[in-house]
C-alpha cells in the first residue's frame, strides 16, 4: 500500500467535507456547522486510528512501495524543453484515446483524408492544461492493474509549501463518449487565506482535420460540431464524418480554494462521438446526474471485472509481472468494455500504434489495421475475452463490400482483405508503399485464421450463422480458390507474385510457405463448418488447400520463406517461417522446427519489430531448449520497452511507431502459448506446460481462460501444473471430456486436475462441433 492510496482513501471517507465545484458554478452553499462537527469527529477518530500505519508508510523506503501494478516517476520524460510524448502513456476505452497531456484526442473510426492519405482525425486535446506552480514535489502516476482505488487512471500529483493538487484523468468504462479529469486541490497550511492556483490553458477549437464550429460557448459548456474536411474514398463513403465535442469550459481563471476551505474538488467532462444526442446525454450524466466520485468508482468496478475476467499472475518476478500487466493495459484500453452503458458501437480495429496515436501521415501508420491486428493481437484478447475477440472480426465483416471490390478489382473472386484499413475497408497503404498494397494478400489468410481459433474457442454456430462469420470463413476461402494455380511441371498448385510477412521480400515472390499455409487452413476451415453454413466446399478447392508447394531444402531440411530462398545470403525483416510452428500449427517434425529456428533467427535483421523473437522463444520453448527460449524472451521485450510508464516501442532504437501493442501482443503470446504451453486447435484445448519459467518465477498462474463456455484456472510450477474449472456457462449444453495419457473422463465444475509438467492435456467437446 502506498502513501498515495492511503491519501485518496481518506479523501474518500472526507468527501462530504470537502467541496465539490463544477468550475461553472463555484458557488454551492456550504455545508451546515453541523455536519462540519461531525466530519471533525469523524476525521480526528480515523486519523488516530491511521497515524502510526501513515507515518510508517511514509518513511518506508521507495524500494519497498515498488508495484508491480503501478508506474511512477517524479519527472516525465522530455525531448530538451518539450514533452517526450512519445513514450508518455495513453488512456482509453475503445472509443477515445489519448496521450497524457498531448494535444489531441481520437475517436475510434473518425478518419480524414483521400485513400492513401486517410489518417486518425485530430480532435483538440481539452485535457492538456497545465498548472503553473513552484514545485517543492511532483509525481506522475499510471496505474494499470486491479485491487487499487485508481485503477486505470493516469495521476498527476504536485505541491508546493501551501498546496497538494491531484489530477486524475481517465476514458470512462462506464459512458465511453467520457473523458474525465478529477481534479483535488488540498491546503497543507492552516486556513484564513484565499488560493488561485494559477493555470496555462492552451485552448484550440480548430482542426487541420475537421471543419469545427462553435455550437455553444457558456458558463455550463462548449459545444464544438463538425464534419471531417475529406472522405476516404467515394464509392464507400458517400458524406464526411461528423463528430460533436462536449466539454466543460477550461479553468482559464485558475482553480480556486476559499480561505476557509481545506480541500475542493472540481470535476472536468469531455464527451465526444458522432451523433449528438449521445454525447449530449453522456456530458450531462457526468455533469448532473452522477456525483463525481461515483463516476470514478463506476469506472473502477468495470476495470476490475475486466482484469478479473482473465489475468496473469507470476510469482517471483516483479519484473516481468509489471511487464505483463502493461502489455495487458495498453491492448485493452484500445478495444471496447465489457461492460458499459453507452450504446454498442461498431469497432474499427486496432492498429500497431494503439487507438491513441495516428493522426500525422507517416507516424504510427495513421492509425490504420493491419495483419497485426488478428495476427499478434488476437491471440492474447480471445484467450480471456472472446467478445472482445468477436469485436475485432465484426470490423472486417462490416467493411465486407470493400473486400468483395477489392477482389474483384485484381480479378479474382471472394473477400480480399486490404493490407492497410481504416473508416471504409478500402485499402489505404500510402502511395509510398504500391509493393504492399498490390501483393500483401496473406492478411485474407490472417483474418481467416483468426476466425479458425474464435470458432475453436468458442464454438459459437450463431456467429457463423447469423453474425455473417460463416459468410467471412467462406469467402476468404473462395478468394484462395480463385488465386491459387496449377504446376503441370510441378504437379501442384502455387500462389505467385505475393509478398510475404518479410517485407524485404520486395517487390514480389513466388509460393510463400506462410501465405501458402494459411491459405490452405482458410480453405480447410470453410470444409471443417460446412454443415454450419451449408455452404458445400468445392472439391477443386479441397485439392488445392491438400496440394499446395512449399518450398523446402532437402539438404538442410529446411523451409524456405519462398521459392528460390538464398538460406546463406539473405536479410529479412521479421519472423515469417518460424509462424508456420506457431502460431499456424503447420505440421512439421521437431527437427524441422528446428531447422526453421537455426536457419531464420540469425538472417533476421538486429533491428527488425519487437514481435519476432516472441516467436522464436515460443518455437525453443516447444523444443525444451530452455536456455535458448529465455534468452529469446527477453529480447522480446527487454529493449523495446520504453520507463517509466513501459510504454512499446516498435524497434529497439526506439524509431517506428510508439505505443506499439504489437509488440506487447506478441510478448504476450509468449507468455500464455510459449510458457503457459496452450494450444488451440480447431476440435481441442491442448496444455503442455515444459515446467523452465521465465527468468527468475517461480510459478505461473493463467486466470480465466475461456475454452466453450468453461472458465478455467491454468497453475504452473516447476514440477507439477494443474487447471482449475471455476466457472461454466448455464447455457452451455455442450459437455467437456478431458484425456491426459491413462486418465479421462467429463470435465465438470469446481474439478482441480493435476499432472507433472511437460505431459499433454486436451479437453475436448463431447460432440463436435460438425459431428
């Protein structure tokens, strides 16, 4: 428990002392002498009871408040005389996101400019004020685990002789079109003497990107409306965006606390979306029909059934469970809640630089989705939410037309998948980049696989059904159908001029062995939930998906990335072969998994994307090389990772795009499929733990794991792990059967199962899922 903590506990028990402002309206009556007695009371019995545990806290040693839940410094990070906004970190909840104290908000899905040059819409940051006070103290704060009172909440706390202000800031869970700073202003000396905490207000109601005007400008708040200055693309998006901007008017008069007034709270509401009536309806929830520290527990309670719907613990090592807990953290923020208020909206994907960032042409990929998102993301996400997990493909089935145009487009038939995506789906990779955008067609594949593990996970024939996910497993497959061609040299079919994950790989290749692997599975999941969607798989696309080439070396058995591979010189860019062990599952022997591993790690550039040595750790975890796995791991993430807010970036440099949740999904894959020894696969939950954890933990435990309807606890020590069943769904009527060498029989709830490590387990349906 840190000092902090304890801090806004009191607070809370205080708060009818103290005053509340809506800053348009400092002038609420005072409270009774009364009441003032009997919060006096209340004050001198808690302080007495807390004294002693207050004064120890506050001399206790800075090593010993270290959190494994909560990133602190006492200065952030700068460029000379500027913020380092770059490795700042950001809050959001799916719908808003933005940087500490940056200068712009974004919206999910608002996107502004032509094709190429479509980007996040920069909406002026009403959050970016800041106060003007000589600091005898300051600390910056981001909390990013549960069991804490500011739980996803970023603080900052300073204070002078006279005065302590705290300001917490935070993306409402609750309503989403929210974005709150709670700000506490505290007297440290006796009362008798007004403050005006003086405050540099940099005000903007303009936009590069949206065409704004002011609605409304008053003493309750200020309305901004506008429409976004460019449409993507025409054909798919026939009238610019509209946005609405609903906001508390700015302290440009300073903060204020009454002579007699030891502390005063004052609350600030942003409330942003695209129809009017609902950022309206939210602003004025926060504003009228909420108390302000009921908006912050509403928005903690949900933040903390998030983080107890699944997470990941790690005994002994503090390290790598604050790194785990970030990872979590700037994911999560960019995807929608479980649980809110606001009307369900439709998701716009992730993007490698998180929903936080975008918004300048050649700077974290303008906010656009990419393979990264079902590829290095997904994983994780459907692991413990698979509703988030259906969010993310309900983006691809929404911008559905677009893929059907873009097939058509280079003359083949089905859904292909754009390589960049924004508002519409058309593709908008840069002109800079034609390469990409005209031969990067594995993402089809991606977007297929990722639906091939929801259905493992979930089992859900109503997404196939009637969500339209039979309708995207089917199509993609029939793109692969139309692109695929027969050798009569050969006799086999090939895809030809694709690039591969390796963007070195430029401007084109032939047989990719990860496009050919995953346009294989997209086909062979459209015939596996055939009677599902009744939609028979053609036999030519059976004997394709059965019949495709790998290239492969015979003499070093070894794939090759792609037809005519130089194995002794040749550069690429990230992981692309070592993906057919995992995540694909490609069957293969260990000691061509092996090959791969050798032959691709040290042709891999020193300063490719934080995600690759994710995988290489994952494939030397499989093989028992300890050693090798954990040297891997940390390089996964050891130099990517940005103090003190941890915050990803995409090369080691420190270059690329920042608050890369890329790299922090493939850390994360890592953790749950490399350590954790999950696999799943289309008919089955497979564990098999090799028991060497990482760096010094001593256990691992995988919270709330979610595999057709059953919620199960994975604990894993050096010798032995066992799963836990803490949960079943009441409307799942579909048994589970588990087998582990001899033992087998029906998995039930409330059952504790353990075996040594390094043994398989797989839990099953009783009936299948296409029986």
């Amino acid at each position: 428990m840190s000092l902090d903590i304890d801090r806004q506990s009191i607070q809370s028990l205080l708060f009818a002392n103290d005053s509340y402002v809506n800053p348009y309206d400092e002038h609420k009556n005072r409270n009774s002498n009364t009441r003032l007695v009997i919060v006096f009371i209340i004050m001198l019995f808690f302080l007495l009871i807390l004294s002693s545990a207050i004064i120890l806290i506050q001399t206790a040693p800075a090593e010993q408040a270290q959190s494994t839940t909560i990133f602190t410094t006492n200065e952030l990070p700068s460029t000379g005389s500027s913020l380092d906004y770059r490795i700042l970190p950001y809050i959001g909840n799916g719908h808003l996101a933005t940087v500490a104290f940056s200068e712009f908000i974004y919206m999910n899905g608002l996107y502004n400019g032509d094709n190429g040059t479509s980007h996040r819409a920069r909406i002026p940051s009403t959050l970016n004020w800041q106060f003007k006070i000589n600091l005898s103290s300051s600390a910056y704060t981001l909390n990013a685990s549960s069991g804490k009172i500011l739980f996803r909440v970023f603080t900052e706390t300073i204070e002078n002789d006279e005065i302590r202000i705290e300001r917490h800031l935070f993306a409402s869970q609750e309503y989403t079109e929210l974005l709150i700073a709670y700000v506490v202003i505290t007297r440290l000396k006796s009362t008798g003497k007004k403050i005006v905490v003086p405050i540099e207000v940099n005000e903007q109601r303009t936009s590069i990107d949206i065409d704004f005007k002011v609605d409304t400008y008053d003493d309750k708040y200020v309305l901004l409306s506008g429409e976004t200055r460019q449409v993507e693309n025409d054909q798919f998006q026939k009238e610019p965006l509209s946005v609405f901007v609903y906001y508390t008017p700015l302290p440009v008069n300073g903060l204020k606390l009454g002579k007699h007034e030891k502390s005063r709270t004052y609350l600030f509401v942003t409330s942003i979306d695209e129809q009017k009536s609902r950022a309206k309806s939210s602003f004025d929830y926060a504003t009228h029909k909420r108390q302000t520290d009921q908006i912050l527990s509403s928005h903690v309670s949900r933040w903390n059934d998030i983080w107890s719907d699944g997470h990941v613990e790690v005994s002994g090592d503090d390290e790598l469970q604050r790194q785990i807990n970030s990872a979590f953290y700037y994911i999560l923020s960019s995807l929608p809640p479980l649980s809110t208020r606001s009307e369900h909206k439709q998701f716009y994907g992730l993007s490698p630089g998180s929903l936080s960032r975008g918004g300048f042409l050649g700077e974290d990929y303008g906010g656009h989705s990419f393979w990264d998102t079902e590829t290095w993301m997904f994983p994780s996400v459907l692991l413990f939410y698979p509703t988030l997990a259906k969010e993310i493909l309900s983006y691809r089935i929404a911008l559905r037309d677009s893929a059907v145009d873009n097939a058509r487009l280079f003359g083949y038939e089905g859904w292909r998948f754009p390589w960049e995506s924004a508002r519409t789906g058309v593709d908008v990779t840069p002109d800079c980049c034609p390469e990409v955008r005209l031969y990067q067609m594995h993402i089809t594949g991606d977007i297929a696989f990722a639906a091939r593990q929801y259905v493992a996970a979930t089992g859900n024939r109503d997404w196939i059904s009637n969500e339209l996910g039979g309708d995207l497993i089917y199509e993609s497959a029939r793109f692969w159908g139309s692109r695929a061609v027969y050798n009569n040299n050969k006799k086999q079919y090939e895809i030809l001029t694709v690039l591969p994950p390796d963007e070195d790989a430029q401007p084109f290749k032939n047989n990719s062995v990860f496009t050919n692997a995953v346009a294989a599975l997209s086909i062979q999941l459209a015939d596996s939930v055939s009677c599902i969607t009744n939609k028979k798989t053609p036999q030519s696309w059976i004997d394709i998906a059965s019949n495709l080439h790998f290239p492969f070396d015979n003499s070093t058995q070894t794939h090759l990335e792609y037809e005519g591979f130089d194995l002794k010189n040749t550069t690429i860019k990230q992981a692309d072969v070592v993906l057919l062990g995992f995540p694909l599952m490609w069957p293969m022997s260990d000691q061509v998994r092996r090959n791969d591993l050798l032959a691709y790690e040290p042709l891999t550039r020193a300063d490719g994307p934080a995600m690759t040595w994710s995988m290489h750790s994952i494939g030397f975890i499989e093989l028992g090389d300890f050693n090798k796995a954990e040297q891997l791991f940390q390089r996964a993430y050891e130099t990517y990772v940005r103090p003190p807010f941890n915050v990803w970036t995409e090369a080691k440099s420190g270059v690329g795009a920042v608050n890369f949740i890329t790299g922090a999904g493939g850390f994360l894959q890592a953790v749950l499929y490399g350590y954790g020894g999950i696999r799943l696969k289309l008919d089955q939950l497979e564990f098999k733990p090799r028991g060497h954890l990482p760096n010094q933990a001593t256990k691992l435990v995988i919270h709330g794991i979610k595999y057709q309807g059953t919620i199960i606890d994975l604990t894993i020590d050096n010798k032995m792990y066992d799963i836990f069943v803490r949960a079943q769904s009441s409307k799942n009527d579909v048994p589970l059967i588990y087998k582990q060498g001899e033992h087998h029989g029906s998995l039930k709830l409330m059952d504790r199962l353990s075996f040594p490590i390094d043994t398989q387990l797989i839990i099953r349906r009783l009936v299948p899922l296409c029986p």
